[in-house]
C-alpha cells in the first residue's frame, strides 16, 4: 500500500485494516520473509536499525523479538502506520525513532548510519530513477560490513509493466480468496495506481551500480511474484 491512501480507500485506517488482513493471511509470505532473515539476524546481531516504509514492522518486529536492537528509526508517509509500528517497538523495549516522512526525503536529509536497512515491500512504488537514487542513498547510509534487506514485488522477466500488474491482479483474484469484492476493488485501484516493480536483475543491478559489492537471493514466493534480497559488500 502507498504513503497515501488510493483513491476511494476510507482513510488510512481502511488502508492498513485491509493490509493486515493480506498479513494475517500471509497472502505475500511475510513469515516466511521473516523465518528466512531471523538466521542472519542472529548472526549479524544488528544494533542499529532503519525501517523504510515500515508500515506496522510486521518483519522487523518479529526478528526484533529474536534479538532486539539497540535503535530502531522507523520511516513512513503514514502516521496510522507509524503509530501501529511504534507500539510493536515499545513491546520489545527498544528505543525507537518514528519519522513521518517520504523514505527517499529522509535518506537525502539526514547523516544516521545503520547495521542494518530494511525495506519491505515499498519500493515497487517507486520510479526506475528513484529506485536508482534509493540504492545510491541506502548504501551512503550503511556502516561498513552492513546489509540492505530488500523484499518485495517484482516483475516477471521479459513482461511489461502493465502484463506485470495485470498477472499480479489475476493471481489476487484466484489466491486472496478472503478477501472482499470491496477489498479486492480498493486493491485493484491502488496497484494499478502505484505499483511499479523490477525485474530481480534490475535491482541487482541497481544495486550493483550503487556500490553493493554482494548479494543473496534468500528467498522467492508465490511462483517468484515476492523475492527477499540482501545486499552486502558496502566497505
Ligand atoms: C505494503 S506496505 C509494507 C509495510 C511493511 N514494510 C511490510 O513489509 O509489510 C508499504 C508501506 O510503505 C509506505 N510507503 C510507500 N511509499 C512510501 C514512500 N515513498 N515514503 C515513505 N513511506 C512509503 C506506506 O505508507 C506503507 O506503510
């Protein structure tokens, strides 16, 4: 879901109602995304954390009750969201930042260096350029021997955006069977609205020219629709 609620959504309220219903269902494998990293997790022990578009930390949250950290800065365009992700800090003790603000904004405007960065499910909402300037920003914000933990949407290879967006649509429809015709609707509007995902080899590479000298694919689900990354190699 984007910073904004998509046309016709009730609110942010309505918005993060329907997203922890996907959550709840693990329509888009968040355990799974979290059982993957929490080895890592517990071999890196990270101290310092920055979400971006946390949204209610549903990962972050779960890897933070394995080991917590020493800070966690939490970014979203919501503050509903930030509001659910301040009270899943507070659960496990750790002191949090939460800024209500555009991710890319806040990596242009601030100097905080990380162990850790985490973006979930956020930057398919953002431009090919933008995504190319996040990479860039992200690692001038990791310490060095740090890690940026990318999962998100991505794009079949060889498909177009708009077949992308449309196969995304058509899996919703035949999976997400809890859902709503309203929800499905409000879905609906804010992906074709919104999301615009890569390739994997183009966040790779993305992330390649931004100086990331190492990767892993730690996971894919839902026949490679979700893929969890993490970048390493930052000097
Ligand atoms: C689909 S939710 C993902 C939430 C969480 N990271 C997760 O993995 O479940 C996307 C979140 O990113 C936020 N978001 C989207 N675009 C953003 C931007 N440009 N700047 C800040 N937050 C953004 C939304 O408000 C929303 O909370």
């Amino acid at each position: 879901m984007g910073a904004e609620p998509a046309p016709g959504l009730n609110g942010p309220g309505e918005t993060l109602t329907i997203y922890r219903k996907v959550i709840d269902r693990n329509y888009m494998s968040h355990r799974q995304i979290a059982e993957a990293l929490g080895g890592c997790w517990l071999q890196d022990s990270p101290g310092r954390i920055l979400d971006l578009g946390c949204g209610d930390m549903e990962v972050t949250s779960a890897l933070m009750r394995k080991a917590p950290p020493s800070i966690v800065v939490a970014v979203d365009g919501s503050s509903s969201a930030l509001e659910e992700a301040r009270k899943r800090v507070e659960a496990v003790s750790t002191d949090g930042r939460f800024v209500n603000s555009d991710l890319l904004a806040f990596l242009r405007g601030n100097e905080g260096e990380f162990d850790w960065i985490i973006a979930g499910f956020t930057i398919h909402h953002l431009t090919a350029e933008e995504k190319v300037e996040f990479f860039a920003l992200a690692r001038r914000h990791l310490l060095s021997g740090g890690s940026l933990v990318l999962f998100d949407c991505v794009r079949p290879v060889g498909m177009s955006r708009d077949e992308a967006v449309t196969s995304y649509l058509d899996w919703i429809e035949s999976d997400w069977t809890a859902m709503t015709d309203r929800e499905n609707e409000l879905i609906r509007e804010h992906i074709e609205e919104s999301d615009y995902p890569e390739e994997p080899g183009t966040l790779r590479a993305m992330a390649e020219e931004a100086g990331f000298a190492g990767w892993d694919l730690l996971g894919s689900w839902n026949e490679d629709r979700h893929v969890l990354f993490r970048f390493t190699g930052v000097a």
